[in-house]
C-alpha cells in the first residue's frame, strides 16, 4: 500500500502512542486495519502505518533484541568515510525515546489525578523507558554505565509520581521536599552523562533538565487546577523541549565516536 509501512505491536503499545510516534491519528490506524480492537492491541500482530509528512523513522527494528544487534554493527559504521550520516538514525532513536518518555509521563499524571484504571500500566510502561535509554547507551558505554543512567532515571520518574501524589494530596511541605530530591536527582542524571562523554558540557545538561522538571510541574498543576486548555498546550513546550534533549545525546555520541 503506498505510503504506508508494517508494524509489529509490542507490549504496552495503544493506538494513541503509535499516533503520537508516527505522526498521524487513531482514526487513520482505525481506518487501515479494520478489526483491531482499540482497547485490546494483541501483542506480535502486525498493522499497517501511514506515516504523517514530518514523520522520520527511528533506527530500524523489530524488537529491542534486534535494535541492540543493529546497535552493535553501529559502532563500526563510524569508521566510514561518512560516519555523520549516521546521525538522523541515532537522533530519530533518542527522540523517539524522549517523546514515548513525556508522553507516558503524562499518562502517569492524569492516572494518578483522576484515578484513572490503567494508572498501574501506565506506570509500568513509562518504567520501561528508563531500560530503553539505559539498552541505548550499552553499545557505547557498556553496560555497567547503561545501568547507572538506568537507576537514575528511573528515580527521576518515580520522584515525578511522588510530586503529583503529594500536590494532588495538598500537602506543599512534601511538595517542596520532593522537588529538592528532583533537582538533586537530575544533577545527578547531568554529571553522570558529562562524565561518560566530553562534548556534553554540565551546565547544559543541567539546564535543560531543570527545565524538564519545571515545564513538567508547572503542566501538573494546570491539570490540578482543571486549566485543561493552557495544560495541553503546554505539552508542546514540553515535548519541544524533550526534542532538544535527544538532539543533545545524539550529537555528543556522534562527535565522541568520530574523534
């Protein structure tokens, strides 16, 4: 079919991601594969995709197993002549990484505001990105270093839940005392990455993660508020933001890897 591509479901997928990564809507996936049940994906079935226009596709995969054999043979390509047309893949990766990382962050938050059902899987899969980032960075760093960002950013996501607890609870002493473990925590996710790669410079990364968590708070208490308007135009500051944290990660390996 033209212009469309196949696609294997995985855990945890839903139509509504697949729209986001993709760049087109549940009602065109509906559309292209008559049958599928929205609300129960079957895990290995096959689908067909019509990318949207700004869709580029992440580095190609079926599965994490075959993502981390492609990521094995990457590191040779680095000795071509042209190691930098590498990059979009890698880029498109880590974006693709970033924005599954706010997305299901945000599922998350309505889940615990609003006490929504699937808070227990959503949890459970927004978990799982922090394995996928750590799985990312092992043909690179191995895999001791893999698991140190592994545990960090997992803190850095159950923090999030706690902050939302807390100010969903009311209680600002504990708000107060958990944004400092959060700040805390991404000066630790920031030293750690400007440890394992020269071209990522401290003050940059700490930056940028600090605005990760304020975009991020500040879009909690808009729900909290009800302020549903100025809360989901805020995701796009901070799916913006999270886009140049990728690029960020992409570029520094690049030139780290091709010095």
């Amino acid at each position: 079919m033209n212009g469309t591509i196949r696609y294997t479901i995985r855990p945890y997928d839903t139509l509504w991601m697949l729209a986001q990564v993709f760049n087109t809507t549940v009602e065109s996936l509906m559309e292209l594969n008559p049958g599928v049940d929205p609300r129960n994906l079957q895990v290995g079935r096959v689908i067909t995709i019509r990318p949207g226009f700004q869709y580029y596709p992440p580095y190609p995969m079926d599965d994490m197993d075959d993502f981390m054999n492609d990521m094995d043979d990457f590191m040779d390509d680095f000795m071509d002549d042209n190691p930098n047309g590498m990059l979009p893949d890698l880029r498109d990766y880590f974006r693709m990484l970033w924005l599954q990382h706010v997305m299901w962050t945000r599922m998350v938050v309505l889940g615990i505001i609003h006490d929504l059902p699937e808070l227990q899987f959503s949890t459970q899969r927004l978990l799982r990105n922090a394995t996928d980032f750590g799985n990312a960075l092992v043909p690179f760093y191995g895999e001791e270093a893999a698991m140190t960002f592994e545990n960090l950013f997992s803190q850095h996501i159950t923090l999030a839940a706690e902050l939302v607890g807390a100010a969903k609870a009311g209680d600002s002493e504990q708000v107060d005392a958990i944004w400092q473990r959060w700040l805390d925590n991404a000066n630790q996710i920031a030293e750690f990455l400007v440890g394992i790669n020269p071209n990522w410079m401290l003050e940059d990364w700490n930056a940028m993660l600090q605005e990760h968590l304020e975009l991020l708070a500040d879009n909690i208490m808009q729900i909290l508020e009800q302020d549903y308007e100025n809360a989901v135009n805020g995701f796009d500051e901070i799916e913006s933001q999270a886009m140049e944290m990728a690029d960020v990660m992409a570029e520094g390996i690049i030139r780290q890897f091709n010095e």
